[in-house]
C-alpha cells in the first residue's frame, strides 16, 4: 500500500513539475515572441530591413505611414512626412524613441495564436499620442532652424507635439541622414531656464526668502572669476531677479546653497536621469557644481558644465504645472486591427512626485509674474502663460541657444511646452514666438 502511495505521490509531482515548465515556456513565448517575430530576417514582415506591415497614425487617425504592395507609404504631404519623421521613424529603424522603432511587434500585428498573421493579413494601426497638424505647425515655426518643439498633456503625460529639426523626407533621404531626435536624444546646455532647478532649492532650502534683496551692479567678482549681467538690475526680490534672469543674484543664492545642494535639486528635478518613454530610454543630463565661487555662479545659472535633455526638462516644468507631480511622458496611444476594433489603449500612467504642492505653486506664480513682468503677456493673446527664457552661451563666436519653456495655467488646456532654437539667439523672442504660434494652434484645435 505504501509503495502505490509513493508512487501516487511521485507522479503527482512530476505532472506539477511538467506544469510548471508548459506555463513557463507559455510565458516566455508571450513575453519574447514577438521581439523573435519582429527579428529583421523575418521576411513575412521585413524587406531588405524594413518593415513592411501595418499604419501609423496620429492621435486623430491622420494616416502617416500605410504598407502597399510590400513597400512603406508615408504621407502624400511632404511637408507632413518632414514634420512628423521623428515620431513615425525613418524606413530602417535607426530613429530612435520612434513608431517604427518602438511599435513594430504592435505594427506586425503578433499574435501569440496567430504569430504574425493577422487575420487579414494587413497588421495593425497604431495611432501616436501626437497630433500631425500642431507637428506641422511647429515645423514652420522653427522654419529651417535646428532644435525641437514639444507640448504635453501635464495632466496625462500625453505628448502631444514633438518635432525635431533637421528633419529629411523618408521618401527621398538624403545620403547621410541626420537621425537624431533633439527632444529625446539631445544634450544641451541649458542657460536660463536652469534657474527655475536653482529656485526649487532656494525655496525649499532658504529660510526668509520673501525678504530676501539683492543689489546687482551688472557684475559680481569671486575669487575664481567674474559673473555678469547685460546691465545693471539693481535691487531685485527673488521674484524680481527670476523674471528679470539676473545672473548675478542668482549667484549669489548659489553660494547660499553650495554647489552640493544645487545638485541635488538638479536630481530631484529628473534632469539627471534618463526617462523611459514607452520603453525608450531617453539621454540623461549631468553637471558639476563646484561648491563656491564664480563657477558654482554659472552653473546655478545654467551655464558651466550644466547639461540637459528637453525631455526631462519638460517633464520638469509639467510637474510646476500639475502640483508638483511629473506624469511620464508617452506617444502610444492605441492599436486596432486594420478594421478598426480596439486592442489595446494606454491605461494607467506612471507618475512621480518631483516637489511639494506649495513649492510647485510659489514656481508657477513666479513664471506667470515672469510673462507679466518680462515676455509682455499681449505676446501670447489670450494665453494663460506660465514661463522661463533662457538665452545659453555656447561657443564664442556663435549664437547662443534660445530656450522657452513653461506651461498653460488652464484646466482646459493643460499643456506644457519646451522650445529650443539651436544658435537662435535671444530665448524669450526667438524660442517665445514659436511657443506662442504651437500653443495657439493647441488651443483652437480643442
Ligand atoms: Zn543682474
């Protein structure tokens, strides 16, 4: 009796452990299928390394990239396919963060019954978080120029805009295209828009601040070197030395805060850390803030050995906008087959709390001051606009790089914006011109 009880109980393990390793095989399969469906010799779906199934659409279903007679069809408009190349992707793959690089198993139309067989044999739709006319729009602002353009939904993480520049045309490339997505990939310095991370830190590490006065002669020695202004700007509030951007005040609450500190806020932002944007794994920024003196001055300025994503940059100044909280940004917005039926959506946004409500206030009621006291709000007509220019030294010689950034301050309109003309010249007219032409085009497209 024993015997037929061990043997009983031998086979019972041996059919969980048969199990376990059918579920394991199973999962895996579901896991990694695709990614061995979507390998490029796979010729049901690539040619000559492209891929060649599904459509990709903007979030209004404007077809951008359609498959015909095994060849890939972008956009009849070429304007449209220039506007656009960096969210749909280049023909081989090689743009990165891009529809073609991110959502070719989505494209296939994978199946774990099926393989890549869909039904009809067409593959899928994936419809982009981005809407093509504000890309368009965009696109002519910059006009030629190189830089980037991006809006996001603060509320949502939707991005909604995202162009970079130079651009090609995937239907007649040129012989050595430029691939780089300056919003995901780019690594800049950032100037002034920077001393919205150095007010984060005065505000939550200076006790007194709305006593806090400054005097700025238009210049201020330190022992390792000089920091000066465009002009004098005399007594200045810390609201008054943001909206006027005085270097020299805000070198002097650097020293306030010592370069540690000023460090760790630029962390706390996110802007020393890569984003993942539908499992694309953005550049991160860095910097190195001595802990006193002239340099320490410039890097709480935006200047020395500062560097930074516009991504992560964006994501910062949507959380000023949403109280305090960043919603990771995303392009994917849904998949249906080629007949239209819903497969997937995006559902449930990460999100992450970079400071506290109060100090996400005091930051949005300076960059609103800043449009007020500054930019000129008759330059954005019947635009609730919160913002920062930066205008960033790059070489000696050249132009310097034109920043804005900011965000609506509207429910209805919840986005946030970065702009940035590389060698453009002045941040608040160059790059705040831009800004207002996209945001319009936002607006009246709700
Ligand atoms: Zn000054």
């Amino acid at each position: 009796m024993n015997k037929v009880k061990r043997r009983a109980v031998l086979i019972l393990i041996l059919a969980v452990v048969m199990a376990l390793g059918l579920a394991s095989l199973l999962l895996l399969l579901e896991d990694q299928g695709a990614d061995w469906a979507a390998f490029p010799s796979n010729s049901h779906v690539y040619r000559e390394g492209m891929l060649i199934a599904g459509r990709v659409r903007d979030s209004h279903g404007e077809l951008l990239l359609a498959t015909k007679d095994g060849e890939r069809v972008y956009s009849a408009d070429r304007r449209t396919r220039l506007a656009t190349l960096h969210a749909t992707g280049d023909p081989w793959g090689m743009i990165g963060g891009s529809a073609i690089d991110l959502f070719s198993k989505h494209l296939m139309g994978y199946s774990l019954v099926n393989g890549v067989y869909s039904l009809s044999g067409q593959g899928r739709d994936v419809y982009l978080s981005v809407d093509a006319e504000l890309n368009r729009k965009a696109w002519d602002a910059l006009n030629g120029r190189s830089g980037c353009v991006a809006v996001i939904n603060y509320q949502t993480g939707e991005l909604i805009c995202m162009v970079s520049s130079p651009s090609f045309d995937p239907q007649n490339p040129p012989e050595h295209p430029d691939y780089l997505n300056r919003f995901l990939t780019g690594l800049y310095t950032p100037g002034s828009i920077f001393k919205l991370v150095t007010s984060f830190a005065a505000l939550e590490e200076l006790p007194q601040l709305a006593d806090y006065r400054y005097t700025c002669s238009g210049a201020a020695d330190y022992e390792d070197g000089r920091i000066t202004c465009e002009q004098a700007h005399g007594e200045l509030s810390f609201d008054d030395a943001l909206a006027v951007s005085c270097n020299c005040c805000f070198a002097d609450l650097a020293q306030r805060l010592g370069g540690a500190t000023l460090e760790k806020y630029a962390q706390k932002a996110g802007l020393m850390e890569p984003l993942i944007i539908n499992g694309f794994t953005t550049v991160s920024g860095g910097m190195a803030a001595p802990q006193s003196g002239a340099d320490l001055g410039w890097a709480a300025a935006g200047q020395y050995h500062d560097q930074i994503c516009p991504a992560a940059m964006l994501r910062f100044v949507a959380a000023i906008a949403n109280g305090g909280k960043a919603e990771n940004p995303w392009l994917l917005k849904k998949v249906t087959t080629s007949g239209g039926i819903p497969l997937r959506f995006h559902l449930g946004n990460e999100s992450r709390r970079l400071m506290s409500g109060d100090t996400a206030a005091a930051l949005k009621e300076m960059m609103a001051y800043n449009v007020r006291a500054n930019y000129g709000v008759d330059n954005f007509p019947g635009l609730p606009v919160c913002a920062k220019s930066g205008t960033a030294e790059v070489e000696v010689g050249r132009a310097p790089h034109a920043w804005f950034t900011g965000f609506l301050n509207s429910d209805e309109h919840p986005y946030a914006f970065i702009v940035l003309v590389e060698n453009g010249g002045t941040g608040k007219t160059v790059a705040g011109s831009i800004a207002n032409t996209v945001l319009q085009a936002a607006v009246a497209a709700d």
